[in-house]
C-alpha cells in the first residue's frame, strides 16, 4: 500500500432497493484501505422494508441523504456536492467492492498520479455470471457508448468541472475539459443483474445516450468531433514519406485521417507495425508523395472519394495509380487498363480486418510492403480494386518499367494470368464435379428406380475427394506459426496485441468504424451539377464537353460539379477538356458498389449546389424524385440533342423521352438542341411549351485555312462519314467512284472513309476494289483522328444520316469545312440545311454525289467562301450558353441580378 494512500469517497444510491443494502455496506466495511467516508443518498424510496433498512444500516460514519426521487444520475450528483475526499467512486445499492478495490485504486493513482478517471472491469452476478472486462477507454467511443456498469474513481475536480450521471462526467473529462482518463484493468467491482435491473439498465443507458446526444454541447461541434475521432479513432491512417504529402492532406475537405508516419518508416524494416498503437480502419500507405501531393492539391474531395469506395466495396486491397491516358479521377481500372504500360502505382490502401489472424507476414523481398500486398492477395484474392488518382505526363519509362522508383509488386499480368489458370482450373473442376455427380445419379437413379442411390454416390469415396479438390481453391492455405513460416516481417497487429483480448477487442471495434465525411459545402443558389453519362469522345460527347467549358468560361465564380454515371462506356477521352474548368468531378461507379438515385440527391446535397443539368443520363433522370425530396429545393434542367421513341421512330426511348414520360411534373425546364425536338416534347410527351427552350449546341474551334486543291493542283480530299460500314455502303461509294471514272478519267477525288466502328479492319471488301484501294483510305474516329482529319480535309460528305448528322455539320462548319449531306436527317433544322453546301435529294443514289462534287470541283472557291460564311453563326456559343444559365437560375437571383 501506498505510504499516503488517497481519500476515497464512496456513493452509494439507493431507490427502492434496500434488499441489497446491508451486503453492499458490508463489502465497504470490509476494505483494506477504508474509505474517508460512506454517504447512502436515499432517491425517494417509497418501500417500506427499504425505508427501514436505510435507518438500520446507515449507523456508524454512514452518512444517509434523502431527496425527492431524481433518478440514478440525481442521486449522484446530490452526494457528490457534499464534502469530502479527493476521489470519488459511485455505486448502487446492487454493487459490492472487492476487498480490495480502493487499494487497487491507491496503487494506480500512486504509480500515475496525473490520470484522473480510473476505469475497473466488474464481476457480474446473479441473473447474468462471469467477469466483464471493460473496453479499452477510447474517448471516441465514449461519446456513443455508455458505459455497462460503473467501476470508475474519479478525481473530484472532474465533477466540479460539470456534474451529471456516470456517461456524462466522462464526457466532459474527457472531451470539454482534457482530464486524463486510463484503464485500470483489474476488476474492482461486482455488480448484481437481478430482476428486470438488466432490462431497465439498457433502456436508461439508451435514453441517456440519445439524450446527451441531442442536447450535449460536444455533439453540436462537428468539427470538435471530427478532431477527436480524427486523434482516437480514424478511418484512415497514412504513412508517408516526408511532410509535403502530410501538408497537401491537410486541405482535403475529408479530415477523418492520421498520418501516422511521414519519414518513410513503413517502407523499411518497421513496415505497418508503425500502426500499432493507431486503432483505425484502413491503412494507406504512400509510394510517391509527389503524385500523390499532386493529385491532392488538384482535387479537394480525393480522401473522400477514396474513404466512400473504401466503405461501400468490400475491398482489402486497394491500388491508387496515375496514368498518362486521360482519365476521370476516382476511376476505377479493371483487366487490361489496369495492367497497362501507362498506369503507375502511387499507394496502396490495405485494411487491416484482414490481417487479424496474421499478426506477421512471410518475408520473401527486401521490402516489408511488397511481402504485405503478397500476403492480402493470398488471403483475399479476389477484393482488389485499382483507382485513378491523377494523371501523369508521358514519359519514355511508361514503355520499361511499371513500378515506382524501388521495387515494389503491383497487378501485373502474370499474377492476373496465375488467377486466371487458377479461376480456370476451379470451374473446370466443379463441371467435372457437376457431370460426375449430376448424370451419374440421374442414370443409375433410372436404371435401379431406388431413391437413396443419390445419396449413396454423393457420400461415396469418389465424392468426398471430389467435394475435397473443389475445396482445395476456395480457402486460404493454413497459417503457420512463425517459427515454421521461415523469415517474417511484422505486421500492422503484433501477436502480443492479439493476445491480450481487450486490445483485440478494441482493433476489432476500429475496424467496423464507418468514416466521418465533412460536412455539405455552404449552399450556393448558382452552383451546378452537371450529370453525364459518359465522357467518350463522339460527337455528343464532344458537344456535352464543349458545352461545360462554355458554362464554365461564361462564368468563372460560378461552381461547376460533374457526375459522370458510365452508362454509356468507359472511356474518358474528354477528362483533360473537362477537369480544369470544373469544381470536383466524380464518377457513380466508384462512389458505391450498387450506385441508387439516392447516392445522385445525396451527392448533390454534399456540394450544396442550386442547380442540377441532366445531359441525357437515364440514371440522372431516375434520380429526379430523389432530387426532389431534399429539404431545398433545386432547379432540375434536363438537357437532350434528340428523341427516339418507339412511337415515331420504332427505335428504343431515349433518357430524355423516358423523363417527359415518367417525371415531366418534376422538371424545371427541357433545354434541347433542335426545334423538331421541342415540337416532338410538346406533341407526343405532352410537354408544356413554357418548359421547352431551344438551346442550340456549343461547337466551338480554332480557325483554320481550308486545304484548297485549286491551289495545290492535285485533287480534293474528302472524308466520307458512315456510322456503320456495311456492304451497302461500301457498293454506294464503288458505284460513285465507277460513275466519276466513266465522266472524268483523269482526274478524281480522294476520299477518307470515317467510321466510328473499330472491329473492322482496314481492307475494303468490294468487288474490283483496285480503284477502292487507289481512292479510298481508312480511319477510325478517334478524338485526335477526327480534329486532324477536319483541319486537313477539303470537305465533308454524310451519305447515311448518323444519329448525330447536326453535330457534324456544325463542327465541320465552325472550321470552315463544306458539308454535302441531306436535310433530313437528325439534328437538321432549316436554318442548318440552309449552310450546306450540297443537299441530297436522294442519298440513296451515287449520281447525286456525283452531281455535289462536279460542283465542288467546277466552282473551287464558291464552297469556301459559303462555309467560311456559315462558319461565323456556327461559332456564336455565347448566347446559347447565357441561355442555359438563366434555366439553371432561380428566378429569385435572376431579379437581383
């Protein structure tokens, strides 16, 4: 003992429970270090036999103090305002003390004289027996778990600080006021379950937590809370390897992370034992500070979008990678664009829950992480997932080397080969195991007519070994211990840890915590989410891009967001036009693992926007009643470049027409590129004409000389656009070329055959196709392809109307290109058909293309100087663009403006 061992106070509340009084006296009598003094507070028993019992045992130093009944928590705090010693422990009438409890205490306040709440663990008895150890004390944890039983001495100066119940004071000491809080990790306590005491005793303390909850000033303080879980309990702790990445973090609107290492130790021998003593959920651990640094600074929601893929994927390894292809940031990578030249490893991100029945790991590289990755990929082989993070300038090492700068493993294709052979071999196995057990049973079942022959192969020697070998792939190889395992590194729970079940407890409990995100940006009545369904560079595409850098430069302070939802492909050819000119950019599929409506109103809720533009995404439009039910209310524009319903054109229903069909109500206004589209809205839709307002599509180019062939004296280079390349259309353009060589043998046009589709080759198989191969060449339109091929070319001809014939015009108009096409096809207003520089009459027929390049040919310089006239209102993006703007903006901020 102590040689001046402290004052204890001990308080003992009682309600109608006198039952037990005289043994929970006796256990204070009985203390090998007596407390200061012992004071019974009496909250407004009615009980007779209780009422009695209160005068029989509060004698000899028992204080006793009557109140009117307050509850647990008010008969504490009434005993607590008497006088007395320097620490305090509270009990019920239901709790004994160990003999030597306050001893114990004594000890600990001896050896840390500095700590002020001291928690015990407790032996239950009656209803419910056996120890009950405490959680180890995390002050985050406190705030949303009461405590099941009391066991605590607690420095006086932590209740004259803020009295309240058992949960609160800890609170306040805790949190409010930085007292010092440990576990005493012995038990110090019995505590008695009896009657409905358990049943009551869950109820109060959840009516407590909601309570405290709802009206505590710690729970009101959202960036007070987010630096406590941040300190006690993040979701993300970071090893780094020098303080820049650490300082670029610190801006990131996402603040449940800790670096927890930024001098590169968990690249070294350490490895993630650097994160013992951080109980958090994931671990990331950083390969290149400076991309990541990078990445960082230009994209403010990174951890975020990181922290959601984490928390809605089931994924124990996650790789973060650069690439030099354009790419959307928080992409997700999957089979070849994973393994490809031009992706670079930059972090990892592991979660610890799978290392949990191995504290180590097998050392077979020189670096402790590589063998880490190895070891996640053996036991989950199948929860891995690559995100893009960032892009990164091509360089002559994209074609050598996949790695960072130190040898480190990454997917690569021969491990995706060896899962693959691996996968392979397992399905080969289970239609052996099908084949074997299925027809055999099903054949003897039919010749012996007995109803157990099933039952009698699928327990035979043959099927065990069967069911044995299906086994073999699906669970993970035992684990060894250390000494069998060879070499090993230590991993980011040590065995010493594990061993002691109140930390493992604790990592346990860490790893199900879920993050805490930041909260919604302030409101802004002007910001805009832009929702798009794809970012492939066709002409839709190009014309959705064009349009969110006009938006974007018609009003830089204006907030721009954009969704992409990938329903319509992967490609991200348009990221690097789009990403400079907008807020944040976000991709659905990385958000969640099963992306709903929900996720788009909740997204729009987090970027606090006033405007929602849906370009044409079917799952932006099912997000409208979502939308529609956050508590303010948003300006919803649906933005369309064309109708196909099955009603006037027997094809699919395109995400606009199903919207006027399902959520007309719902819609703000339609912003669509032609006037036959606003017609169709309004006559088969039922469209208000209030709602329709014709927004003419941005096109937008450099100026550029057109290649005149009068000047050069060699003949004119044409493309020839075809959406698909089929035998009629290759029989068109031999029939054209036979007639012009019949009409002109000696000179003639070259002709640039364009198509979209990328599974053909480039040979042409036409009959005779010599003066094919001499004529016509081949390309496919891809976004450099297509902008060279304009800028080079002497005109542009649209045999078959593509389903984006108007946006073709247009770009080829906005550089001065002549367009022969027909006026019937989509996108093609009077005023458009009247910039043409030829009109089909009938595209079916090679004598009109005939006709269309005599005339180009006859009158060189009349078709430039028509589309370098049809050029200037082709170009005129700023009107449609103040347009927009206005439907985007509530008619409230218009009048101020």
């Amino acid at each position: 003992m102590p040689a001046s061992p402290p004052c204890f106070s001990v308080v003992v509340s009682c309600f109608d429970q006198g039952t037990f009084l005289a043994a929970c006296l006796r256990s204070l009598r009985a203390q090998t270090l007596k407390p200061l003094e012992v004071l019974v507070v009496d909250d407004g028993s009615t009980d007779a036999f209780t009422l009695r019992a209160l005068e029989e045992q509060c004698v000899d130093g028992v204080r006793l103090l009557r109140q009117e009944h307050r509850g647990l928590a008010g008969a504490r705090d009434a005993g607590l305002l008497a006088p007395g010693g320097e620490w305090v422990v509270t009990l019920s009438t239901l709790d004994l003390l160990p003999p030597d409890a306050l001893e114990r205490y004594a000890h600990a306040i001896d050896g840390a004289p500095d700590v002020d709440v001291w928690l015990a663990d407790a032996e239950f008895l009656g209803l419910e027996m056996g120890p009950r150890r405490r959680p180890r004390f995390n002050p985050w944890r406190l705030l949303w778990e009461p405590p099941e039983h009391d066991g605590a001495a607690v420095r006086r100066a932590v209740f004259e600080a803020g009295l309240g119940g058992a949960w609160e004071p800890l609170i306040r000491a805790c949190v409010a006021h930085g007292f010092t809080v440990r576990d005493l990790e012995a038990t110090a306590l019995c505590h008695r379950v009896w009657g409905h005491d358990r049943h009551d005793a869950r109820r109060a303390r959840a009516a407590l937590a909601e309570t405290l909850q709802r009206e505590h000033p710690v729970f009101q303080d959202a960036e007070a809370l987010t630096r406590l879980k941040r300190q006690h309990a993040p979701y993300l702790g970071v090893a780094t390897r020098t303080q820049d990445l650490a300082h670029a973090l610190e801006d990131q609107r996402f603040q449940d992370f800790r670096v927890v290492d930024d001098a590169g130790r968990a690249l070294g021998e350490e490895g993630l034992s650097v994160f013992h003593d951080v109980p958090c959920a994931r671990v990331l651990v950083s390969l290149d500070d400076a991309a990541l640094a990078r990445a960082a600074r230009e994209d403010g929601f990174l951890l975020e979008k990181l922290a959601r893929t984490l928390h809605h994927h089931p994924a124990a390894l996650v790789w973060l990678v650069t690439t030099s292809d354009p790419a959307w940031p928080g992409a997700r990578l999957t089979g070849d664009a994973a393994l490809a030249r031009s992706v670079r490893c930059v972090g990892v991100c592991v979660s610890p829950q799978v290392l949990a029945s191995a504290p180590t790991l097998p050392r077979h590289a020189d670096q402790p992480l590589a063998d880490l990755v190895r070891h996640v990929e053996r036991l989950a082989p199948r929860a891995t997932l690559t995100r893009v993070v960032g892009t990164h300038a091509p360089t002559p090492d994209d074609d050598v080397d996949l790695l960072p700068s130190e040898p480190f493993p990454r997917p690569t294709a021969t491990t995706s080969a060896a899962a693959a052979s691996s996968n392979a071999e397992r399905q080969a196995h289970l239609l052996l195991g099908m084949r074997l057990l299925g027809k055999s049973a099903a054949r003897l079942t039919q010749a012996t007519l007995s109803p157990d022959i099933h039952s009698r192969l699928r327990h035979s020697r043959l099927g065990d070994a069967l069911r044995e070998r299906l086994a073999e792939g699906t669970r993970p190889a035992p684990l060894r211990s250390p000494s069998e395992q060879g070499p090993s590194w230590p991993g980011p729970l040590s065995e010493e840890e594990l061993e002691e079940p109140r930390a493992e407890e604790l990592r346990r409990w860490a790893f199900q915590q879920p993050p805490r995100f930041a909260p919604a940006l302030p409101p802004e009545a002007d910001a805009v989410l832009v929702i798009l369904p794809s970012l492939a560079s066709d002409p839709v595409g190009r014309s959705r891009a064009r349009l969110v850098r006009a938006l974007a430069r018609t009003e830089p302070r204006r907030r721009l967001h954009v969704l992409v939802t990938r329903e319509e492909g992967e490609g991200d050819a348009l990221a690097p036009e789009l990403l400079p000119h907008v807020a944040s950019a976000w991709c659905l599929p990385s958000l969640t693992a099963h992306p709903t409506p929900d996720d788009v109103a909740r997204l729009a809720s987090l970027l606090g926007v006033g405007a929602v533009l849906i370009a044409d995404s079917r799952i932006g439009y099912d997000a409208i009643p979502a939308l529609r039910k956050l508590p303010r209310r948003l300006r919803l524009v649906a933005q369309s470049h064309g109708l196909q319903d099955p009603r006037t054109r027997g094809g699919p229903v395109s995400p606009c027409a199903h919207a006027a069909g399902h959520f007309n109500n719902l819609l703000d206004a339609y912003a669509v590129t032609t006037r036959l589209t606003a017609e169709q809205l309004a006559r088969d839709f039922y469209v208000s004409e209030s709602k329709l307002h014709v927004v003419p599509p941005v096109v937008e180019a450099p100026r550029v000389g057109i290649r005149r062939a009068a000047a050069s004296g060699s003949a004119p280079r044409l493309l020839w656009y075809t959406p698909t390349v089929d035998d009629g259309a290759l029989a068109l353009l031999q029939e054209l070329l036979r007639l012009w060589h019949h009409r002109h043998p000696d000179e003639g046009p070259r002709f640039t055959l364009v198509t979209p589709e990328e599974e053909r080759s480039g040979v042409l198989p036409a009959p005779g196709s010599k003066r094919m191969v001499e004529r016509v060449s081949w390309r496919t339109e891809s976004p450099e392809a297509w902008a060279s091929l304009l800028r080079d070319t002497d005109g542009l001809v649209l045999p078959t109307p593509p389903p984006e014939q108007g946006l073709l015009v247009l770009e080829a108009l906005a550089r001065g290109v002549p367009v022969i096409a027909s006026s019937q096809g989509p996108g093609m207003s009077p005023e458009l058909t009247a910039r043409l520089a030829w009109v089909l009459e009938n595209p079916a027929r090679a004598v009109d293309y005939v006709r269309a390049l005599e005339y180009l040919m006859d009158v060189r310089e009349t078709p430039r100087v028509e589309a370098e006239g049809a050029r200037a209102p082709s170009t005129e993006w700023a009107p449609a663009t103040r347009q927009l703007l206005d439907l985007l903006t509530p008619t409230t901020l218009q009048s101020m403006r």
